[in-house]
C-alpha cells in the first residue's frame, strides 16, 4: 500500500491559471493607463471637401513613441489632478516650462466645440446668415480660455476631421484647422501648452507647418526645435512607407524656415527621395547655409546633381560662392542640363506647389511640375515680373562669366535663352511727348 501523499493538482491547477488571468488583466491594464490620451496617434490622409476622416480608415504611426523625448508641457486635468496624479514635466532641450494644469471643461465650453465642429458634412452652415452663427460660436470658444482649450483638445484627441470645402465663408479649410487658430486666439500659457502638445502627437505634415508657425506667433523663437523634431519624425515615417499619399512639402518648409545649418546633414539624407523638395530647401535656408552641400552635391555624380546645379544657378547672382561654384562646373555640365538653368539665370525661383508657410506667388502658377518619385509637386516662377538694373547686371554678369568657361553649343544656346528673359524683365523706358 501506498502511503506517500498524493500531489493536489486538482486544487492547484484552478488556482495558477486564474492567477495567471488576473496578473495578465492587471499588466494589460497598467498598459492601457500608461498610453496616455494622444499615445494612439493614426495618419490623417488628405481628404475630399465635406468628407469626414477618421483614424480608423488610416494607419497606425509610431510618432508617439516621439513624445517623450520632445515634450516640454504634458496636460492633466483638474479631475484627474484631484485623485491625486500631479502634471508630469518633461524637461525641453530649448525651453524648459512648467507644466500647464488645465481645468474640467465646461458643458458649455464642449456644446461650442460639438456645434463648430460636426462631424457631418450635412451640418456645415449653408447660409451667410449660419456662417455668421458659427463665427459667433468661435467668438464664445475662445471667450472661455482654459476651459476653451480643454475642450478643443478633447476634439483634437479623438483625431477625426471634417474638410469644410472651398469657399465655405467660414475662414478655416477644416474643423482642426479652426480650432488651431482658436489656440493661438486664447494663447497664454494654457493655448501655447494646447498647441505644442497637439504639434507633439500629429504626423500631418500640414498639420505640423501650421502648427510651428502658431508657436512661432505665441512664443517666437522659444518652440522651433520642437517644430523640428517633428518635421524629423514625420520625414522619417514617410521615407518608411507610413504617410502614404501625403505631400511632404510643408515639412521641408518647417526645416527651412525654423531651422539653421543643423538641418543640412537632414536635408541632404532626404535628397534620396525627395530631390527637389530638398534641394529646394537647402537653398532657401538662411544666409546661404545650404549653398555648400549644394555645392558638394553638384560635384557628385549622384542624381541630385542636376536639382543641386539649378539651385546654384538661382543663387548665383545674390551669393559669390554659388557663383563660383557654377562657373568652376560649367565645362562639366551635361548639355541636356543647360536648359534648366537658364530660367533661373533669368531670375525664375523654385516653389512649393502646396505651400503652407505662404511660400507660394499669387495667383494660379502656370510652370507647374510633379515627380512621382516622393510625390513632389512645385513650380518655378520669377521673384518679380520687372527686375531692378542693379538685379539684370549682376545676372548678365553671371552669363557674362559662364559663357567665358564653356564652348558648349547646348550652353551657349541656353545662355543666349537666358539673356533674352532678363532683356523682358528690364524696366521699360517710357516716352515722353512734347
């Protein structure tokens, strides 16, 4: 007989699974405590007028994984603070600021918010007289500050959108774009914290143009490394496929605008797959910042080269050094390539064809251009139809020069082109009759 003790699985077993359950819902709840409100940002592509997007027709993006490090402010609010969690403070390389507490908002402060911003295109003001409600409703948004951007940054977590259409007489393209401007509207400490908190967890690469730009408005020169760090993270989503669709233009314009040569080594990694934006960028950054790369990219065999030239050539007449470099490469110049720089020559610029900056010349551009590869869109357009003398002799100096260092018929042919676009950009004498 055996007398050892039986082993009590049948007790055990029960026990060990359901202690395995309740410690995997306690992890899966600490994880979904700990994402945090903006942590499940989703791509907002680009949508038709009137047409509601939603993150639940676009891709999930790893921007969050970003915040962390880039964050000066976290919001809480007061409810939250008063079970006993404080606002957490993240320290920002550039401005370091306290973080900002915002209170509860009102039922009042979330009825304006939900009547500006339907997420139905049937209910977009169809009147002047509704359009004139809905500017009124904006009015008493922002009258109610914090509690204001509380509720708009309620609507912005939810990450949804509604295109008001063109000409809507509303003054704004979307509903996120309304509430943007009521940020800036309210500002203080509490619509700075709502707008760099909304730059720090969206990937549109519009979204984060405007939103730079507001901050550069509520606080000038304090958040620019900020708009940086994101213009960064949202180029890298899309070299890896993430942005499908999206113009990345307005990145670009974020990196030449609130950047400085820091930018270059970004700008010139980009050139793989967005030549021209790139290129575009490097020279309109400050004080010719970007005319060296431009320089090292034109004397490489890389097929930035011809992007990098046409750069250097709309550079030439303003900065000795992009002159130079032109000259020192003319007998090296492809002839196939000669006829691009000859509008530049002649004063023509490079633009963003979907400029959010206001980077863009009015009116309609007629010399448009798309590249598939990085979904490129721009034109070239002259700085002003009538240059000054002083502007047509320092370009026909630059012809003068480039036409001394090459006996390229292709060349020359073009030089001649360019010389007769400066000749139709000369003020014109008037006569006079006695």
């Amino acid at each position: 007989m055996n007398t050892s003790s039986p082993k009590p699985r049948s007790m055990t077993r029960p026990i060990l699974i359901g202690a395995l359950v309740v410690g995997v819902a306690c992890a899966g709840a600490w994880l979904l405590s700990h994402r945090g409100p903006d942590a499940d940002w989703r791509g907002r592509p680009s949508v038709q007028p009137g047409r509601l997007r939603s993150p639940e027709k676009s891709a999930e993006s790893p921007r969050s994984t970003s915040v962390a490090r880039s964050s000066s402010r976290v919001l809480t609010s007061a409810a939250t603070a008063s079970e006993g969690t404080t606002a957490t403070e993240a320290v920002s390389p550039v401005a370091p600021a306290t973080a900002v507490v915002l209170p509860e908002p009102t039922a009042y402060s979330r009825q304006l918010v939900a009547t500006l911003c339907r997420l139905d295109p049937s209910g977009l003001p169809q009147s002047e007289e509704q359009a004139v409600q809905w500017k009124q409703n904006l009015q008493q948004l922002i009258a109610q500050g914090p509690s204001g951007v509380s509720a708009i940054r309620e609507f912005l977590q939810k990450n949804v959108d509604l295109d008001f259409g063109p000409a809507n007489g509303l003054g704004f393209p979307s509903a996120r774009a309304a509430m943007f401007d009521a940020l800036v509207q309210i500002g203080g400490a509490e619509g700075l914290a709502g707008t760099l908190q909304t730059l720090q967890n969206t990937a549109d690469p519009r979204e984060i143009a405007v939103l730079a730009q507001n901050l550069e408005k509520l606080a000038p020169g304090e958040h620019r490394q900020e708009a940086i760090e994101a213009a960064r993270d949202a180029l890298a989503m899309a070299a890896g496929g993430k942005l499908e669709g999206a113009d990345v233009a307005p990145l670009f314009e974020v990196l030449r605008s609130y950047g400085d040569t820091s930018v270059v080594t970004d700008l010139m990694q980009a050139a793989r797959q967005w030549n021209y934006y790139s290129a575009i960028a490097l020279a309109q950054l400050p004080d010719g910042g970007g005319i060296p790369a431009l320089i090292e990219m034109a004397q490489g065999t890389s097929s930035g080269k011809l992007n990098a030239l046409e750069m250097l050539a709309q550079l030439s007449a303003q900065y000795p050094e992009a002159r130079a470099a032109l000259v020192e490469q003319a007998g090296k110049i492809s002839p196939n390539m000669w006829p691009y720089l000859a509008p530049l020559l002649a004063g023509d610029l490079y633009h963003y064809q979907d400029s959010a900056l206001g980077g863009s010349t009015p009116g309609r551009p007629s010399n448009t251009a798309y590249v598939v590869l990085g979904n490129q869109h721009f034109y070239t357009a002259p700085a002003a139809e009538i240059l000054t003398p002083e502007e047509i002799n320092q370009r026909l100096a630059v012809i003068d020069e480039l036409q001394l260092a090459t006996s390229e018929s292709a060349a020359l042919q073009a030089l001649g082109h360019a010389r007769d676009l400066l000749g139709r950009r000369q003020p014109q004498t008037v006569a006079v009759s006695h």
